[in-house]
C-alpha cells in the first residue's frame, strides 16, 4: 500500500480515538482539524456550522491557520462553504480566485489568499448541520482522491461525536443578549410589614433562546416575569431590554415597552367573550405600531378555519392557541408565558407547546413558567428559583420537541 494512505489511515485512527476520548470535544475538534491539515499538506482549515433553527447563515466555529474569521458569516448558498451546505456534495476547488462561486469578500476582509479548497458537507443522520473546509494545498497541486476521502472521514467522525456528546454550537455564541437581570431585588409593602420576594436575581437571556423558568409556589416566577414584561417595577438592581435601561423608567415608558415589545401568555386566556378569534386579534392590532395581519396570526397557530368562532365555541387548547395568536399580533421581541398549560389536559398542552415550538423556530425569545418538570426537556435553558433567586441554570444541549413529551 502507497505510503501515504498508510500515514492517512493512521490520521483517521488518531482523530477517531481523540473524538471518542474527548472531555471537551471543542479540543478534540480543533486538534482533528489541525491533523488533517497538516496531512494533506494544507495551509489552513475551518469548521462551519449551520444556524439552520435561526438565521441560516453558516457560521465558522473552529479554525486552523489562515484568516481570523471571528464574526464573519456567510447566507446558505453563498460562497463555496455555503454552496456546500445547501447542497450537501464535496466541492473541490483548484484555483477559488477563479471560481465564481467564491466569496471574495472574505479575502478583502481578512488579507488572506484563498486558492484550492476541499469542502465536504458535514451531515448528521439527517441534515447538513455545517462543513469542514481545507485550505491552500502547499505544494500547489489539486487535493487528490486520499485528501478528499481523509476530509470526508473526518466530517463523518466529526458529526458522529457531536452526536454522541453533543456540542455548544458557535453561532450561540454570535447570538446577542436581548434582555439582563442584574442583582434585582423586588420588596412589597414598607416598614415592618415588607416582604422582599427577589433577593439579587442575575439572569441573562439570548435572543432567540427558550428558556424555562420552575420553582416551587411562592418563589417569585411571576414577580419576576412581571418586572420583566414592564407590568411592575423592581425595587433595586438593572434590568436592560435590548441595551436600553428600564430599571427606573416611568409608566409611560414601561406602557411603549410592553406594548410594543412583549407578547403575553396567561393560564387564563383572557379573551373577550363577545369578540369572534379575529375580532379579539383585530382589538389588539388597533393598540400596536406595527401588527401582523390577524388571519396571519391565526394561521401561525393552525386556526384560520376558526376566525368567526367565538371563544365559547372553541375548546381551552384552542382558546389559548388564539391568545398565543393575540400574543404574536404585536410582532414582539420576547413572548412571556406564566403557566399556560397548567389548565390544560395533556393533549391539548402538547398541542400548545407544539405552537409556541414553531414561534420559537422562527426567531421569537420565549421565557415559561411552569410547575411541569417535563416542559423543561424542551427549553435551551432551565432556570430554577429558590428563595428569592437564581439557584440553578441547567443548558439542554439536546432540546426535546413537543411531541415527545409524556406526562
Ligand atoms: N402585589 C403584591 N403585594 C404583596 N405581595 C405580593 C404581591 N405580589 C406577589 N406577592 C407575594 O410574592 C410572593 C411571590 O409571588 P409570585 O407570584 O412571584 O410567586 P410564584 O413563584 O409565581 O408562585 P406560583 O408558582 O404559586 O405562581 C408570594 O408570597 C406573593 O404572595
Ligand atoms: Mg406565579
């Protein structure tokens, strides 16, 4: 056997055990990466992965030699790492300088030479979730067959251990604060018979995210999502929405804030009893800058059929379906949710959650509160009050969907 698929075997054998072995499989990778380039005789290598739940754009992760990439992106489709994503087929590239695929913006931005290229789709069971790209062959020549097949290896691999051990994807990282709690505290009543219910909480919450908030009775969930949607104000600490401070703002601004930034969800639906669904929808989009379109919003939640109903003609799943439409009508930033499956039975909570799942999917920050450990399986995060404060954050890496959820 030629020398040089020896010394490829041995490749792929080292970066396997190294995947398999890994206690931080971000280490892993980026030494297997730094493997492969250094076999195929390559100037530089990155991983990108694919923000296909956000903004699909494909994001570099990890990279080796070559460009700093840090906060650059590309749109699926564009450039060669792009194209590769959509398409989910190896690319091998001679000369990217000639090639109009190739995105030349990167090169202007970073000083770097790009010329040949291996990029090989990195796939899952089943999707494209990102691609390795191998960078400027040193000796000039084009990758042959072993490079290309030393590269798919390692995508192959690569996808298997994030599988296994799941992974903090790169664009989480990209991904902006929307809103901070900083060492808030809230005091009701004064003098003797105050009680303080926040005692310091510090949270951070990212856009796009789902968090859930559980505690037991009394802790302080619903006090702290009202400071949080403007209904009430802390007594001490910071609270920022999209950088601007609200800790001390007047009700005029708390109302703007509310009203154009933050959906709600009740355990009560609140809908008017004499208003038809769109009607109901329709109320709200009078008081908004900007709202969807009400049959719109009934569409979202897979209620279009129902929009001359009156609430007393629909079921309490679809009632409160209408309410997350209601929420979604002002476009907002941030939907608050206090329990709003806890009057429902099980089928119909999963058919809520499978509505707020798809609001979510498409951008909108969600922040529950729920006594259902269960629900909790679905969040990125689960945040957990004790006494006046943030006890315990636990991040799901591997996020369920509705439909998995048993209770
Ligand atoms: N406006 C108020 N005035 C005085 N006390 C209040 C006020 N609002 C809430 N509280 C008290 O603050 C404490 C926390 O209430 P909060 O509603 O935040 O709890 P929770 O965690 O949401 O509980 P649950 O799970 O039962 O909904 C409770 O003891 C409650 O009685
Ligand atoms: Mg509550």
């Amino acid at each position: 056997m030629k020398q040089e698929r020896i010394n490829y075997t041995q490749v792929v054998w080292t970066i396997t055990r190294l995947l398999q072995d890994a206690e931080s499989l971000e280490d892993a990778l980026r030494t297997s990466l730094g493997e492969v380039v250094r076999a195929v005789g390559a100037e530089a290598g990155t991983i990108w992965f694919y923000n296909s739940n956000g903004d699909k754009r494909i994001y570099p992760s990890f990279w080796i030699g070559g460009a700093d990439l840090t906060g650059l992106s590309l749109a699926a489709g564009e450039g060669i790492a792009g194209m590769v994503v959509q398409k989910g087929k190896t690319t091998v590239v001679k000369d990217c300088q000639k090639d109009e695929r190739w995105a030349g913006r990167f090169d202007e931005t970073t000083g770097f030479v790009t010329r040949s290229m291996v990029c090989v789709p990195l796939i899952n069971k089943y999707e494209v979730i990102g691609c390795i790209q191998i960078i400027n062959k040193k000796d000039g020549s084009l990758y042959n067959d072993d490079d290309v097949e030393l590269c798919e290896n390692l995508a192959m691999l690569t996808a298997i251990a994030i599988d296994d051990k799941g992974l903090n994807l790169g664009f989480v990282k990209e991904k902006k604060t929307i809103l901070s709690l900083q060492n808030v505290t809230k005091t009701y009543g004064s003098g003797e018979t105050a009680i303080k219910i926040l005692k310091g909480v510090n949270l951070e919450v990212q856009e796009g995210e789902f968090l859930v908030i559980l505690g037991e009775s009394g802790c302080g969930k619903s006090t702290m999502l009202n400071i949080i949607g403007g209904m009430d104000q802390l007594t001490t600490g910071t609270f920022l929405f999209d950088g601007k401070d609200y800790s001390k703002a007047d009700d005029k601004t708390l109302t703007m804030y509310r009203r154009n930034a933050v959906g709600f969800i009740f355990q009560a639906y609140n809908l008017m009893p004499t208003l038809t669904a769109k009607e109901n929808l329709d109320f709200i989009g009078e008081l908004c800058n900007d709202p969807m379109d009400a049959e719109q919003a009934l569409e979202r939640v897979g209620l279009l059929g129902r929009k001359d109903n009156y609430p007393a003609q629909m079921s309490g799943g679809q009632q409160q379906r209408v309410s997350i439409a209601r929420a979604l009508m002002k476009k907002p930033r941030i939907i608050l949710a206090d329990e709003p499956t806890a009057a429902l039975d099980y089928e119909t909570s999963i058919e809520v959650l499978t509505v707020l799942e798809e609001v979510i999917k498409r951008g909108t920050t969600l922040l529950m509160v729920t006594h259902n450990e269960e629900i909790a399986k679905m969040a990125n995060r689960v945040i957990r009050m004790k006494g006046g404060v943030v006890s315990e954050i636990i991040v799901n890496r591997h996020p369920a969907s509705a439909k998995e959820l048993v209770w």
